[in-house]
C-alpha cells in the first residue's frame, strides 16, 4: 500500500512531461526557469568505525583466508531456482548433486573451520575428564612428587614464559572480543538517533515533492510570459525579419537612388562652377592682354632712350628687347562653348526633389514591423487566449489529482512506521542488554581463567624459594601452583562453551560478511536479486511486477539503488510513465499545434510600399539626357592645360630687375626696375585670380567629364534595382512572410519545449529525489547489519576464539609449571650428593622414598593437617 501511495504522488511530475519528440528548432533565446527548490538530507550513510576499525580490517583479512572465492552468483542463481525436496530422490539427481559439492567446495573454508571447532568442543572437555581422572590416579601428574633434575630452573622459567605469552594472547583476544561487544551495544543505542535522521529525511521527501511539483507547475507563467512578450513585440520581432529579409534587396536600391539624388545635386554645382569660370576667365584674360601691351609699349619707350646706345647697355637693352614678346597670353578663353542649356535642364530636374521621394520609400519600408503589428492584432488575441487556456488547463488539471490524500496516507504510514520503531526499540535494547551480557559473562570465564594464570604465575615467581625443597615450598609457592591447577580446571569447564559461541558466530558472520556484506559492497547482490524469474518464477522482473504491475518492464534493484544513490528523481527511477500515462490527461504538443496552427494564419499585406515612384524614375531618366555628355571636354581640357601667359611674370620681372643692375646707375636702370615690379603687380592682382578660376574649372569639367560617361548606365541600373526590390516586395513578400513566419512560430514553441525538457530534467534529477529511499538501504544493510552487528560478531568471535585456542598450550604449561610451585608430599633423598645415581639405583622406588616407609614426614604437611 505504501509503495502504491508514493508511485501516485508523483502522478502530478508527469503531467507536464510529453513523449512526444520535439519538432521544431530550439529557439535562439534560453528561458531561466530557476532552481527546484530542494532541501539537503541529514543522513550521511557513512560509518566510520574509529580505531576498532583496524581490528575490523585484521577480521576481514582472515576471512578472505577462509574463504578466498568470489561471490558465487551463478551457484546461488541455481540453488534458488533448484526445487529440492519436492519429489522423493530429487538429492540423487545429478545436477542436485554437482550444486551440493559446488556448495561445498564454496564453504569448505568455513566447513574445516567448524569441523575444527566442533573436534575442539568434543575433544577438549573429553580431554579434561581424562586428564581428572587420570591425576586421581595418581598419574598425569596428579602424584605430589617432584623428581629433581638439573635442568629445572630451566624448565621452569621456560613454562613460565610459554605461559605467559599465552596469557597476553589470551588477554588480547579477551579484549578484542569485549571491544566487539562494547561497540556493537553502544551502536545499537546510538542507531536510535539513525532511524530517526532516516525518517526525518522520509518525511522531507513526502513534505517537498508537492511543493516542487509546484514550482514546475508554476514555472509555466515563465513561458507563457515570454511567448506573451514575444507576441506583443510582433511587429520587432516578425516585421523586422521581414524587413531583414527584403533589406538585402531593398536597402542597396534606395541608397544607390539616393547617391543619385546626390550625383545631380554635384552636377548641377559643377556646372554652375563652369559657367562661372568660364565668364571669369574670359574677362580677365581680356583684361590681362591690355596690361601686358601696355608694359610691352613702355618698355619699348624706355628702351629706346639714349642710354641704351651706349656700349656698356646696348647688349643687356638688346636682349630685353627681344624678350618683350613674350608678355602675352597663353590661354584664350574666349571660344570655349556655353554649359547654359546643361545647367537649365539640370535646374529643372532639381525642381522635383528626388531625395525626399526616396526618403518616402525608406520611410514605408522601415514601418514594416508597424505593419505587421497591425495587421495581426486580431490572431495575437486569439493566441494570447489560447496561452491563457492552457495555464487554467494546467492548474485545473493539478487540482484534480488527490495529492493531499497521498500526502495523508503516506504521512500517516510513515508516522506509524515510526512510532513502531519508537516502540519496539527500548525491546532491541533490551534483546541487545541480554547479548551483551552474555558476551560478558563468556569474556570474563576466559578473564577468570586469566586471573588465576596470572595470580599463579606471580605467586609462583615470587614466592618461589630455589634453595628450598619439593616438600619445603612456601605457601606462597604452594598457592601459585594451586591458582594454575584451578586455571586449568575452569580451562576445561569453560573452553567447550567458549568454543559452541565461537562456531555458531564464526559460521553465521563470516557467511553473512560474503555472502550479504561483501557483495552489497560492491552491488553484486542486485545482480542475483535482478535475475529473471528468481525471486517468482512467474515473474521475469520482480521489482517491476511489484511497483508497476508489469514484470516485462526493465525495472531492476540495482538500477533503482545506483539512480537513488546519485539522488536522481523517483519518477525516472521507477519508470512511473509505464504506470501514469500523463499525456492522456494533458499533452503540451496538442496547445502547441493549437498555438502553431493560429501564427500560421497570419497573413500580412506589403504591397502597400512603394520605394520610388514613376516621377522619381521619371526624374532619373531626364537627368540621364540632360546634355552633360555632349559638352566638348576636349576644348575645355585644352584650355585648361595651357598656362595663363606665354612666359612666368614673376620671373621675368626678377630676370629684368637683374638686367637693370648690370646697366650703369641712372634713370635707365630706374625705370627699367619700375616695369618689373609692373609685372609683379599684374601677376599678383590678375594672374593668381585667373589661375584659381582656372583651377576650379579644371575640377569641374573633369568631375562632368568623370561623371557623364556613367550616367546613363548609374541611371539604368538604380532603376532596375527599386523594380527589382519592388517586384520582390509586390510577388515574393507572402512566400517570405510565411518563412518568417515559420522562424517566429518556432521560437514561441520553442519556450513551450523548453519547458518541457526542463520539466524531464527536473523530474529526473531533482523533483522527488530519492536519496533518502537509498539512504534507507544504506542504514539497513550497510551500516547497521554489516557495519554495526556484523564486523562486531566477526571480530568477537576472532577474539574470542582466539582465545580458546591458546588455552591448549595454557593448559599445558600451567600443568607443567605448577609441579615446580606446589608443595611436593614426598621427594627424592640422596644419601651422598657424588653418588646421586647409585643411591638412586639402589632406592628401589624411582629414586625417592614413601614417607611412610622410611619415616620421613613432612612437617610441614603434618603441621597443616594439624590445623585443618
């Protein structure tokens, strides 16, 4: 029932999650769903034993003597699929009887061992009633005589060392196995505070699992919050990718319209820049001849005064006459054709601003995402409705499941579990008072045995007196061997019973640390526990059948022990989607097919764009026969190359002022240096005016010159580019927008599939996490059965067997070691100490004397008697 209770408290998990495969792309933007929230466990299924872990350790060493074999999966597998018994002579069968001796070939350590300590338990207290029986008579040493030998004190302290080394084995064991004892009791108390940290985790579990349950449940606000904003900003989000789409096309067209708005406003500039230079240049160059002819005319005059005709001055005035032809202009301007008729076409295509019609497209263009958005208010309403429904869908569907009745009936189950616990554990405390008792009593036979070797052996060396006689011993002697013969005596009583204790434990722990410990350690256990029809024949999978009603289901102990182990979610341990088929109860791919088939309605209309209409195109086109090609470059360029005056002003004036200073000082020379600074005066006021003007022609011819070869081609290709992009608007713009619009729907379903597979992540990985289920197992197996009770039993038993067995040779030494303590009734008297073994060949009695024969009495003995 209370397995049943969990698998439907986590019904809820599952109705988020889909099993049907995702269909779309993963959308381009991550949503943070947040953390489930969780709490930590307070069991931490570990057990550090402490120092008595090396004994632990010393104990598992021993056994792995005994028995070295693996665990026998195979042979366990078939003795519990093998039927013994059923039919009369099933034993005779040979399969039965290779798994018996493969059984005992298995446990042939443990067999020898016990075999071993049963011929202990038969033979030793047998042993001891002979060895009674035997002292009675007089033999075994029972005769109170003590032959003297030369080799006594040898003899002695060597049985005094053998047995005391015995009895610090002894003692050693004793206290392995009261260590043993002592930490299994105080592990038991201590495991009360174990079970209730494991219950309080169980409670955890139940307490949180709504609660986190809850939180995926509510997390769905967080996708329906982005796909709400996602559709408010449709005309961002979809227009936009629209308009990237188109912009590749679109774009490149109106800036190329746009530079040709440009092109004819440059044009019309230079132009304007010719006609102005043009005039200006043929003004000055009219100006600038009449200047020149008039230096030219004075010069003449001046040259032909008298001074020139005298011989110092006739050659210098010569040669500046000659040069007098060269002050005139170079360039003539004044043929060079008009650009008037040019510049009134240009002026009146400019009349119509082409820039401002293209504008107009940019502007249509960019208010596409306003488009959209307006054309699809009317469907985002209908989708915002439907995101609604499912949220009220989801909440409504998590209010019909009883999850407060599973929560009460596992709490109630659970509660009861622990006060049964509560209740029974003052009698495992009690159970476990009566064990430790015991052990105590069988650990303080072997400490009674202990106390009288050891008092025995202190007595006996130090009231041993070695000038004293056999019969002279003191009391204190006396009274050592006795406490050895008494050691002896309960060696006997008490070692059988040590031994069935010893047996019983060695057999039982050491099976349970291979067969169980060892193989849980390493999940080998599982493995048999998973074997198909083992634990029900009818059965392929047992776990399965039991928690999902299907034993077909791949569902096995060790798969649901390693997932709890690393604490992932029940739902995915346990395969609950086999037990809950969620998605006939709610299934997110039907609302994303509601919400896909709603976007796939949008239908948005851009033939409203125009990017440049016919009086644009129309502006184009005149622009391309304005005239500006048939100007005569050739005669502008030849002009234009040439210089101002046929020689530098600048420099022939320097070249005359220097003329003059060869002449003679006198008026020649004056006036001849008053003519070149004339000549400066026209270069700088007219010749640098004209070369600027000059200038500017030159850049604007070219420019016309650059610009007029490309532009009916510049023309004819703006043009086909916006009826290009317009086309493409006008019959492409529904195939892109479905596009797009398959792009957008896919990100909005993609929040819905984000959700989902955060929804199986967290299930399987932090809603209901079942740590605490393997914490459970952990505590029950690991801890309390294998660490607590059994390594405390093994290592009792070691000690303690241990212990029994060195009290063979304890015995030994003590029978032997206690002649040489008591007081002896007779001993051997020699006549002379040279001839001690004549005299003893001539006794006829071994050497010695009876009292009664010869009359030697005892005093001592006799005094004693006296008393008693």
């Amino acid at each position: 029932m209370a397995v049943e209770l969990c698998l439907l408290l986590l019904l809820l998990c599952g109705s988020t999650v889909s099993e049907v495969q995702p269909l779309h792309k993963p959308p381009p933007g991550t949503l943070d769903f947040g953390f489930v929230p969780a709490k930590t466990y307070d069991t931490n299924a570990y057990h550090e034993p402490g120092p008595i872990g090396i004994l632990f350790r010393l104990v598992h060493s021993f056994l792995y003597l005994v028995q070295p074999n693996s665990f026998p999966q195979d042979l366990i597998k078939k003795l519990t699929q093998q039927k013994f018994g059923n039919v009369q002579g099933d034993y005779q069968k040979p399969e039965n009887v290779v798994l018996t001796l493969q059984a005992i070939y298995y446990e042939i350590g443990f067999i020898v061992s016990a075999a071993l300590g049963l011929l202990f338990v038969l033979l030793l207290p047998l042993v001891g009633l002979c060895f009674c029986m035997c002292r009675c008579c007089d033999n075994c040493g029972g005769e109170m005589h003590q032959r003297q030998k030369k080799n006594a004190d040898c003899r002695r302290g060597c049985f005094a060392t053998f047995l005391f080394v015995a009895s610090l084995i002894i003692s050693i064991g004793v206290l392995c196995a009261y260590a043993a004892n002592q930490h299994l009791t105080s592990q038991v108390r201590g495991a009360k505070n174990l079970v209730h940290s494991n219950f309080k985790d169980l409670r955890i579990f139940l307490n949180d699992t709504p609660g986190q349950i809850d939180y995926l449940v509510s997390q769905y606000n967080t996708t329906k919050n982005k796909a709400l904003s996602d559709l408010n900003n449709v005309g961002p989000l979809l227009g936009s990718r629209v308009q990237e789409r188109f912009a590749k096309e679109v774009r490149p067209a109106l800036d190329a319209a746009l530079t040709m708005a440009g092109a004819i406003r440059e044009t019309k500039e230079a132009l304007e820049n010719v006609s102005v230079s043009v005039e200006v240049l043929q003004e000055g160059t009219e100006r600038l001849h009449s200047n020149l002819t008039d230096v030219k005319i004075h010069l003449s005059n001046t040259l032909s005064d008298s001074a020139c005709s005298a011989a110092q001055a006739a050659s210098t005035c010569n040669i500046i006459r000659n040069s007098l032809n060269q002050l005139n202009i170079n360039a003539n301007f004044s043929g060079l054709p008009g650009v008037s008729e040019q510049l009134a076409k240009v002026n009146d295509i400019l009349k119509i601003d082409l820039s401002s019609l293209v504008q107009k497209g940019y502007a249509a263009f960019n208010d596409t995402p306003d488009l959209v958005l307006n054309q699809t208010r009317n469907i985002l309403s209908d989708i915002k409705n439907l995101l609604d429904l499912i949220g009220s869908n989801i909440t409504s569907f998590t209010q019909m499941l009883p999850v407060q009745k599973v929560l009460s009936d596992l709490t109630i189950y659970l509660t009861q579990s622990e006060a049964y616990v509560q209740d029974h554990f003052p009698l495992v405390e009690q159970y476990d008072f009566y064990r430790w008792l015991g052990c105590l009593i069988l650990c303080c036979m072997v400490i009674l045995i202990l106390v009288f070797y050891y008092l025995g052996l202190l007595c006996g060396t130090c009231g041993y007196d070695k000038h004293a006689s056999p019969t002279t011993r003191g009391c204190i002697s006396n009274t050592g061997g006795n406490f050895l013969m008494a050691g002896v005596g309960f060696s006997f009583l008490f070692s059988w019973v040590l031994m069935i204790t010893v047996v019983i434990t060695f057999v039982t722990g050491g099976n349970v640390e291979k067969l169980v410990c060892e193989p849980f350690e390493d999940r080998t256990l599982f493995k048999v526990l998973d074997t198909p029809y083992l634990l029900n024949r009818h059965w392929r999978n047992y776990l399965s059948a039991i928690v999902l009603k299907n034993p077909d289901i791949n569902l096995t102990f060790e798969k649901v022990y390693s997932d709890c182990k690393e604490n992932k979610g029940i739902y995915t341990t346990l395969h609950l989607e086999n037990l809950f088929n969620i998605n006939e109860f709610l299934n997110i791919s039907m609302y994303t097919e509601d919400v896909s088939l709603k976007i796939e309605h949008i239908n948005v209309n851009l033939s409203n764009i125009v990017l440049l209409d016919e009086i644009g195109k129309r502006n184009l086109l005149d622009f391309s026969s304005s005239g500006i090609d048939g100007i005569n470059f050739a005669a502008y360029l030849t002009e234009i190359n040439k210089s101002i005056t046929k020689v530098d002003l600048l420099s022939f004036a320097n070249d005359l002022e220097a003329r003059a200073d060869q002449l003679p000082k006198g008026a020649l020379e004056n006036a001849l240096k008053g003519h070149a600074n004339s000549i400066r005066m026209i270069h700088n006021q007219q010749v640098v005016p004209l070369e600027q003007a000059m200038s500017t022609l030159n850049q604007s011819i070219r420019l016309l010159q650059r610009t007029s070869s490309e532009f009916m081609v510049k023309v004819r290709n703006v043009i086909s580019a916006v009826d290009a992009a317009q086309f493409l608007i006008s019959n492409d713009a529904s195939l892109v927008i479905i596009q797009e619009t398959k792009k957008y729907m896919d990100m909005i379903i993609g929040y819905f599939e984000q959700y989902v597979e955060w929804v199986k992540e967290s299930i399987t990985m932090e809603v209901a996490a079942c740590k605490p289920i393997a914490n459970v197992i952990d505590t029950a197996v690991d801890i309390f059965l294998c660490s607590y009770v059994i390594d405390s039993v093994n290592t009792f038993w070691f000690g303690l067997g241990g212990s029994s067995i060195f009290l063979i040779p304890a015995i030994i030494c003590a029978v032997k070691l206690s002649k040489y303590y008591r007081r002896m009734d007779t001993e051997d008297v020699y006549d002379d100490v040279e001839t001690i073994p004549m005299k003893n060949m001539e006794n006829g009695n071994n050497g010695y004397h009876k009292e009664h024969l010869y009359g030697i009495h005892n005093p001592v003995m006799t005094s004693s008697v006296e008393q008693w």
